[in-house]
C-alpha cells in the first residue's frame, strides 16, 4: 500500500528522536528549531505477535512483517500558513500523507528550549491546528466562488458540491476541523478532490516523562480533553526511553522493559495505531517458503487482497480458503483445520478480516 503518516509537532518536542528511534536511524537531532528540513521517510515494520504464533505450527524459511511508512516532517511554527519559517515545505509535506501524528511535549525540562517559551499542549495542538485550518481556508476560497458560480446553472450536483464546499468553509472558520464535521457521504465525494489537510485523521502522541509513562500529568490530562474535543486518541510515549530501548540488543531490552513493568516499547504501540490509523489491516499467507503479513485497506474483498499479492490472482480468482490464527493455535496444523472442517471457502463478495490467513484458488 502507498499509504503514509506524517509525524508532525512544533520544533524540539522530541518528533525526530521518535522518527530516528522507529526508523532505527542514528541521525543526530540537535536543540535547534528547524533541525529537520526535508522529510525523512521510513520504512517501519509492523510488530504483530500473530506472525510468531502462526511460525510455531508452520515452518518456513522467512516470516515478512507488513510495513508502515512514516514522514519525519520540518518543525512547524506560527505564520506557516503564510510563509513563515518552513511554512511553506511543512504544508506540502503533509498534503504528501494520509494521517497525522501530531507529537506534543508534555514534560518539562528547562535544558531543552520550548520554541513558545513554556510547556502548555493545549497552546501547542491549536498552533498547528490553526495553520492547518488558514491553509485550507486558502484551498477552498476560490473553489467555493466557482462552485457557487456553477450553482446558478440550477443543476443538483453543482448545488450540492457548492453546499458541501460551504458547509466545510464555515465549520472552519469557527475553527472547526474538517474531520470533526458530519458531512455525508456525498459531501465528502464532492471536498475529496480539495485535499483538506483537517481532513486527515490525526493521533496524539505525548511525549512524556520516565515517571509518567500512564500520562497522569495535567499536561497529559489537558491533551486528552482537547484530542476528545476533535475526535481524535492520545498516547503516551517517553521519547527518551525509547531512544535508549533502541540502542539495546534484545536481552537488554527485556532486562529494562521489566525493570519499568512494561510488556514491550511504546513504539511498538505506535505503529500498530498508525496502521490502524490509515485504515489498514492485515492478512496473512503461509507456506513453506514464507509466512507472510499483507496490506489491505479495512473493507477489501478477497479478490483485491489476491491482487496484493499478484494483478493475475484479482483478474483470475476463482475462491479462498481461509482461517484464522486462533484456530491454527488450536489446531495447530493445516491437514487437522481440514478435516475439522475449519478452513472456509470464501468467493467474490467475501470481505477480508483482520488476521484471516488465506490461500487464493486462481484460474490462468
């Protein structure tokens, strides 16, 4: 899937360090405002504990994990919607993506500058906010004078592409997000083509401190009320744990995650919401050369998944066979799943379920 996020945030909220430490890039992030200038992309396993269970009952030479590709986006500050700073690049990168994940500083520390001069998250989402809002106001001004011109033609779809266009453009004058208005389907068939950047779905991810990973902290308790506000999740991470997570092999990794009663690193969570965040899910294939996570949009039909894996499975399916990982953890091998009847056929209009490992009947 060519699907990506963009991780956004103003400048020193530790957006980088968690970039470099998904990506496992050793790029050095400096105390400065602008560090990043060009978006870094990356290529980012997504971990999925189902892989090793469906590694235990088949053998394989390799097990392929999905991916996730990620943007490390220019710091943003006020006035981008104008020019201002990087304003201009920071917009355009993030047209380029499909979700935002917006990194918010909510610990203090007085050794690394606030470019706004103090920690305050609420001051901080509604910085970027706004400029994402004036930079569509910009996008829709002169469509919606068009589209009230070819209104006056009296024709249905010209009408209500126009009220569609309108609708938006006051809910964003109010300071509302695109994404927090009810539009229907319709409307949103007629704004598609307008790319609004508040469209795109958005996760909060606060940085926090060692000793507010459960993000207990005003700062944290603030942030949720504004993400609720937007229909939008938070998390919790610790930057700088992850940071040092990442540069421990793997013993000495589970060394730390016990010593601070977690299960596994934050980051792991992240792209798992990231992936869901796109609206991706997963299916599996297995065999003896490999096993095998593979990109679906949520709503695929098994013959689009087929196509994932080759055009000439789409163009020329005939069925699936299918099961989930649950039963092959039951079962715990394929020839005992067929003679429990366990593995389902599954034609055209069958829709692929998170997790379903499938094998496609193909004609040609």
């Amino acid at each position: 899937m060519s699907l990506s996020a963009g991780i956004v945030g103003l400048p020193n909220v530790g957006k980088s360090t968690l970039f470099n430490t998904l990506s496992s890039g050793k790029a050095e992030s400096g105390n400065y405002p602008f560090c990043t200038i060009d978006p870094n992309v990356g290529i980012i396993e997504v971990p999925d504990p189902r892989l090793d269970t469906i590694a235990e009952y088949i053998d394989t030479e390799e097990v392929i994990p999905a991916v996730v590709e990620m943007h490390d986006i220019a710091g943003l500050v006020e006035g981008a919607s104008e020019g201002e700073g990087l304003g201009n690049k920071f917009l355009a990168n993030i047209r380029e993506t499909d979700a935002i994940i917006h990194v918010v500083r909510c610990f203090e520390n007085d050794d690394v500058v606030h470019v706004e001069g103090s920690v305050d998250p609420v001051r901080d989402v509604e910085i970027i906010e706004t400029e994402l809002i004036l930079a569509d106001l910009q996008t829709l001004e002169t469509r919606l004078e068009k589209a009230k011109r070819a209104a006056k033609s009296q024709e249905k779809e010209d009408i209500e592409k126009a009220e569609a266009i309108e609708k938006a453009w006051d809910a964003l004058n109010e300071g509302i997000p695109a994404r927090a208005v009810d539009f229907t389907e319709n409307e949103l068939d007629y704004l598609k083509d307008s790319h609004l950047l508040t469209m795109k779905p958005v996760l909060y991810v606060a940085n926090v401190d060692e000793d507010d990973l459960d993000g207990d902290s005003e700062h944290v308790q603030a942030l949720r009320e504004v993400a609720e506000e937007r229909g939008s999740e938070v998390m919790t991470v610790c930057a700088e744990i992850e940071a040092e997570l990442a540069d421990l092999d793997e013993e000495g990794q589970r060394e730390m995650l016990e010593g601070l009663g977690i299960a596994e690193p934050a980051l792991h969570n992240l792209i798992r919401k990231t992936y869901e965040l796109l609206g991706l899910e997963s299916f599996f294939t297995a065999g003896p050369k490999e096993i095998r996570a593979w990109t679906v949009e949520k709503g695929s039909t098994a013959p689009e998944a087929a196509g994932v894996i080759h055009s000439d499975f789409q163009d020329n399916f005939i069925r699936a066979e299918v099961y989930t990982v649950a039963d092959l953890d039951e079962y715990e091998d394929e020839a005992t799943l067929r003679e429990e009847g366990m593995i389902r056929l599954e034609g055209k209009d069958y829709v692929v379920e998170d997790g379903d490992i499938m094998f496609f009947r193909h004609g040609g």
